[in-house]
C-alpha cells in the first residue's frame, strides 16, 4: 500500500469551486403580505481529481465541475492552479479540466478496469472533507454495480468498494496494489457503511476520444479516430478526409505525431490538442 501510494500520491489533486447558487428567500411587506425574494449566495464545492497528462489534464466527476463555478486545483506540494472545463461525459459523471503547469506534472498510471477481481485490494486516494491526499485502503467488493439515486439508474457497472469514500473523495483516484488507476470514485450510500462506487477507469478511456476530440475542439478536420486503448489505434478513417489522402487505415497503430512519440491514447489525444 506504501509502495502504490509513492506511486501515484502526486498525482492526485484537491478540486475547489467557488461560484454563486440562485436561492429563494422569503420577504415581507409593509402590509404584513410575504413574497419571493429571489438571491444568490456564493457556495464553495471541494472535491479531488486526479493528472492523466503531464501537460495538466486532469479527469474529475462531472458533478463536481456542474456548477460552472471558477475552479482551482492545488497539487499535493500545495501549488494552486486555476482550472478550466475542456469537456465532460455526464452520463458517466466524468470530466476533464486542464490548468497550465509551468513544468511538466507526474500523470497517473491508467491501469484495466476489465480484470479487476472481487476481493482484490482497492486503495482510495483523495480529499475527503478537504483533507488533502487522504488514503484509505479496502477491498473490491463488487463488479457491475448498478447506482441508483432517487429510485432510477443513474451509472451502470461501476465497481463497489469498501475502501472509505466521504464526501470531497469525489473524482479521486481507486488505485490498484501497483498504484494503477482502475477507478474514479464517485458516490457512497449514505444510509450505510462502507458501500462506495468508483466509475472503471476502462470508461474512462471510452470517453477521453470524444471528450478531448481536437475536430470538436480546435474546429480542424483530420478524418480519423482512435479507441481509448493503448497503443493508439485508429478505429475509423472518413473518405476525402485528410487521413485518407495521407493512407491511414482502420488497424493502424499510431506511434508519433509531428515526431513527437505517443505511447498511450491520451498522448495522442494531448498532442493533437496541444498541435493547432
């Protein structure tokens, strides 16, 4: 556990939101008569994040960035960053928010979600109540959870631990023995102990391809697309598209970009980003 947290301890980041929530109060007149006072108050979210990217990717919930409220990110040294919304997967309460790192940051190793074992031990990294980097250690408890809040099914096949999550654990690291990402933790039953759900981190790499898509983003056209696995590997090549003319195909694995090296999907989608 000592070993996983040195692994992946810097790349875990306190998530803070301030921004101002519409509230209804209740005033009253000079002739006794009570009416709606509509009014804003400033409210402060905190929840925890976690560095895909060195360049300053960061994945949260999608929950917490909802309120489009100014974000910061502090890192575990206690460097604060204003943070910025590229884009986010409500369906799977996943988000991605980037800040501007003068130097490179330590990104996390992306583990497999698809092997993951009931029992095995799970390790939860975050800022529960805003306590910084706060680990917590327990077990898979079960696979292909379906989470429901309000009597509907609002995340399917999201992974039950009962490593401790509180709240502020939100959009933190569920970290294997070898410190690899295999979750990001997102929710715990309130009405019990010890029942949290982490979103799998192979959703995550479902999700990163249309959410840091650099057509959608920068408003250029390439014509091809990759699957969030690793190495990179391209899935689909549009006809009169500048990937065509180049002679890219379905199957190819993609391994620099403007000789920059990609090793993993996220490398690519970065450098495609980053490269306007």
């Amino acid at each position: 556990v000592v070993e996983a947290y040195e692994r992946s301890r810097d790349s875990v980041v306190n998530i803070i939101g301030i921004g101002n929530v519409e509230v209804q109060r209740w005033g009253m007149n000079p002739f006794g008569e009570v009416f709606p006072v509509p009014t804003t108050r400033n409210q402060r979210s905190i929840g925890s994040g976690i560095i895909i990217h060195e360049d300053g990717y960061i994945v949260t919930n999608a929950h917490v960035v909802a309120s489009g409220a100014q974000l910061g990110a502090t890192l575990l040294d206690g460097t604060e960053f204003e943070a910025r919304v590229i884009g986010r997967d409500n369906d799977r309460d996943l988000a991605v928010i980037k800040v501007d790192p003068p130097s490179p940051l330590k990104a996390i190793s992306l583990g497999h979600s698809a092997d993951i074992m009931i029992g095995e031990q799970a390790i939860a990294v975050g800022n529960p109540v805003g306590l910084h980097n706060s680990v917590t250690v327990g077990i898979v408890s079960a696979l292909h959870r379906e989470l429901e809040v309000g009597g509907r099914v609002v995340y399917r096949d999201v992974i039950q631990t009962d490593a401790s999550i509180n709240p502020g654990n939100s959009g933190g690291a569920l970290l294997n023995i070898l410190g690899e990402l295999i979750g990001i933790n997102t929710a715990i039953r309130s009405d019990a102990q010890n029942i949290g759900f982490a979103i799998p981190v192979d959703q995550l790499r479902e999700i990163l391809p249309s959410v840091l898509d650099s057509e959608k983003l920068n408003k250029v056209v390439s014509g091809l697309h990759i699957n969030g696995t690793d190495p990179p590997t391209i899935t689909e090549v549009r006809e009169d598209s500048p990937a065509a003319a180049a002679g890219l195909r379905v199957g190819d694995v993609i391994s620099t970009v403007n000789a920059t090296r990609v090793d993993r999907a996220v490398d690519f989608l970065v450098t495609m980003l980053e490269h306007k």
